[in-house]
C-alpha cells in the first residue's frame, strides 16, 4: 500500500494507515492545504464573494468518499464549490475557467488501477500547479498550519452536473471540427472507457457527430474490467471486437479520459504515440505553425511538423513542463506521446475529447481507413525499460558518466539525459523515489529499438559495477 505526496498532488491506495496511504485523515489533510494556499495567495476577495473551487470525479469506487471529505474540507475552510460529481479532467479544467473560479480539484488516479485515488490540483486557468507552488502545498500541509472558518463564514457547495455536455458543446464549436462532414460517413466505432466517466462523454460527443456507437465497459461504476492503461497488453478485447463489429476503428480512453488510444480498422493498434502525430498532421495542415511533446514521445511530430514548415520542441516530461514550453514558443497544438493531445484553442490540457473530434473530422476529411491512414506516417518503434540498482548506487553520477560517454552526440539533459543519435534516440530518466533509471529508446524497428535498450543497459551496468 502506498503513499506517494509529490509537486502534481497526492495519490495512493485506499484504505490502511495514515500516512501510509491514502486515508480520509490524508484527504482531509491536504484538502485543507490546498484551500489553506488559495487562502493565503488570494487573501480577502474585495467583492465580498468567497473563494470558489471547482471539482469533479472520475467513476473510482473511493471518489464519493474522498469527493465528499474534500468538499466539505474546503466548505470548513469558508471556501465555495462547484460539485461536477461524475466528470473528467479536461471537463474540470474547462469548467475552472468558465465558472472564473479560483482553481480546481480533479478527484482521479488516472491510469492506476481501482485501488488508487488522487487529487490533482489546478490554478485559477484551470491548468495543473507550478513545482514551486506544489512545493508551497506540501510545505502547508507538513505544517498543518490552516485555520478553518468560523460558523458563519462557511463555505457552501452547488451542484453542477451539465459540464459534460457544455464540453461536447465546447468541442463541436472548434473551427477545425466538422460534425457535419463525420455525419455523412456514417462512422461505426468501439468505445473501451474502461467503465469510468469516458463510457458518458465519448459516446454522447460520438452520437453528436453522427457516429454508430458499440459500447464496451461505458458503465461508470469503477470496476475496472481490464488494467485501465491504454497499452496494447491491455487491449486484447476491444482489438477483437472492431474486427467482429466490422467497425472503422475502436476509441479507447483512461478513467480520467485525457489519454486517448485507437484501435485501426484491422483490430490493430493505432499506436498511442501516433495519436498526437495524426491530430497534429490535421491541424498543422489548415493552422500551420509549431509542436511541442515531451522528450520521450516519438520523433514522428518532429517529422509531420517539419513536413508543414513548422518548428517543433521537446520538453521535460509532465504536462506542466508542456505547456510552459508550448505557451513559450506559440505552439498551435502538443501534447505527450502517452496519448494526450493539448489543443491550446479549446484549452491548455490533455483532452480526448477534442482529440477524438479532431480525429474524426481529419478522418473524414482523407477518405482512408485507419490502418491507411496509420501507414502513411514515419514508422517508429519503441523501447521502454527500466533498470533496478540498489540506494548506495549514486544514480546521478551514472548519468553524468552516460553524458560524458556520449559527448559528441546531441545530448539534452533538462530532464535527465536524452542522447539524439541520427537515426535513433535513447531518454535516460531517474526515478525521484526508488533507485530506478527509466531506459526510452526509440528506431524505426522494434529490434533496433530493443537492441538500443540492451547495449544501453549493459553500459550502465558497467559503469554502475555490477
């Protein structure tokens, strides 16, 4: 059973011992720390109103109980809320900024199977915190320095569950989505929503747009029937049921729906890295401009944002270090190789839905089956490992033996060590609380692919001693 306290939020599993996991003592706690931070940052409102936070609930069988210790947390702390109850993490961002709230608080562990939970904490734009402001809220909640509000100057909660078809309304208003046009094809397609609040938003923006649904897991009551992952091991199911439904293609979405995987035509995998490189070819094809993915995402953005003129960077991994770089550089659409597509018009987080009506309108538009459409990318192959070490190892010092090693190549080292070879890449990440080095190669083969990882393993181990 875990813990784990970090600058994004707090997340473990359910039950057990405070301080150990994720118990209502722990919720409470740093409930009380978030809403102690807003406090102290935004000070006494001059109009009188009082502090607002939106929050919202994947389908987890924990998220009633810890929606409910959160909410009244901040209610005690004379701070109001928007109940969203069930929703998703860009329905909650986007509901953040529209309600001019003064942040929000998305109740979900995301791909982490049914015994996790988390709250994951956004500012005043609906965008997940800064590190330094993430810092600021543990150091509160170490502290436990908060002062609740007295009887009168408790906070109130409303409730507000039509976000979710505010946010299909949102999406269908993009410029560069065509509901009409993905009507006339007549589109059938499996959804997997792994039975959390992906199986209500996917299917109601498909009907939207005109698309047959076949629905697999869409029932939101938290029994997760597969690891909610979207990677292909997982996936056998729905693979399957695209072939026998004879549909164009299967959406697959995680339990907080910002990560987004399809299914080809065929019953194969789109490819969860080639999600954003076919959303980004639709939209630098009518916005032409600039990229952005984190460094361990595929090099084929690098090649479709080149093939329309545009520049493309890589950041250090972790939507926040995304969109910083994206804001920084007027980048018109990004994202991470994981599935998740940043789509600044709609607004600055991973969504799914955006990119599934980005990807049905870009389908529409190219009059291909997905596994067409699949082959007409750069084809590149994946590696991703890891090595275990023991604690006396200095794992900084492994890295900065690979850095000299490897000198004369395009090394980047914002995060870790990533080393750019001409057909190739390796990304060379330390874990911040086991001694773990993550091990990312990428070639345009799977074997080079994994060929990569081994030699770089046995070299670390060499410099490692054992």
């Amino acid at each position: 059973m875990t813990l784990i306290k970090s600058i994004s939020g707090i997340r473990g599993t359910i039950g057990g011992k405070v301080g150990d996991n994720l118990t209502p003592v722990d919720a409470v706690k740093f409930a009380s720390a978030y809403g102690t931070f807003l406090k102290n940052g935004i000070g006494k409102l001059e109009d009188g109103r009082k502090i607002k936070v939106v929050i919202g609930r994947d389908a987890r069988i924990s998220g009633s109980m810890i929606q409910s210790l959160v909410m009244n947390t901040l209610v005690g702390l004379g701070i109001d809320v928007i109940d969203l109850d069930l929703s998703t993490t860009p329905t909650v961002e986007i509901a953040v900024s529209m309600e001019k709230a003064d942040g929000g608080i998305i109740l979900t562990a995301s791909h982490n199977p049914k015994q996790w939970n988390a709250l994951k904490l956004l500012n005043a734009k609906g965008e997940f915190l800064s590190g330094k402001e993430g810092e600021l809220i543990l150091e509160i909640a170490e502290s436990e320095a908060f002062y609740f509000a007295e009887v009168d100057d408790l906070g109130e909660i409303f409730s507000n569950d039509s976000y979710m078809d505010i946010h299909i309304d949102e999406v269908l208003d993009l410029p560069l989505v065509d509901a009409d046009l993905v009507k006339t094809k007549k589109y059938k397609v499996v959804v997997d929503a792994v039975n959390s609040t992906g199986g209500i938003i996917i299917p109601n923006l498909l009907k939207e747009m005109g698309v047959e649904v076949v629905k697999l897991y869409c029932n939101p009551n938290g029994q997760f029937p597969h690891n909610p992952e979207p990677l292909k091991e997982h996936l056998g199911e729905i693979c399957k049921l695209v072939v026998e439904e004879q549909a164009d293609f299967g959406i697959v979405v995680d339990p907080d729906v910002d990560r987004l995987a399809f299914i080809s035509n065929d019953g194969e995998m789109f490819g969860e890295e080639y999600t954003l490189v076919a959303i980004a070819d639709y939209v630098l094809s009518k916005t032409p401009g600039n990229t952005v993915s984190n460094m361990s995402s595929s090099r084929a953005l690098r090649d479709i944002t080149n093939k329309h003129n545009g520049s493309y960077q890589a950041s250090a991994v972790g939507e926040v270090n995304v969109v910083e770089l994206m804001k920084k550089t007027n980048a018109i659409i990004g994202g991470e190789g994981n599935g998740g597509i940043i789509y600044p018009e709609s607004h600055y987080g991973r969504d799914s839905i955006v990119g599934v009506a980005l990807f049905l309108t870009y389908l529409a538009n190219q009059n291909k089956t997905v596994s067409e459409l699949r082959a007409s990318y750069p084809q590149y192959y994946m590696s991703k490992n890891k090595i275990e070490l023991t604690p006396q190892i200095d794992v900084d010092a492994i890295l900065i033996a690979m850095t000299e090693k490897y000198k004369d190549e395009d090394i980047t080292t914002i995060d870790g060590v990533k080393i750019d070879f001409e057909e190739n890449w390796v990304h060379l990440r330390k874990s911040n609380t086991e001694p773990i080095i993550r091990i990312y190669t990428e070639a345009q083969t799977q074997k080079l692919a994994d060929d990569l990882a081994i030699r770089i393993i046995d070299e670390i181990k060499a410099v490692a001693g054992i």
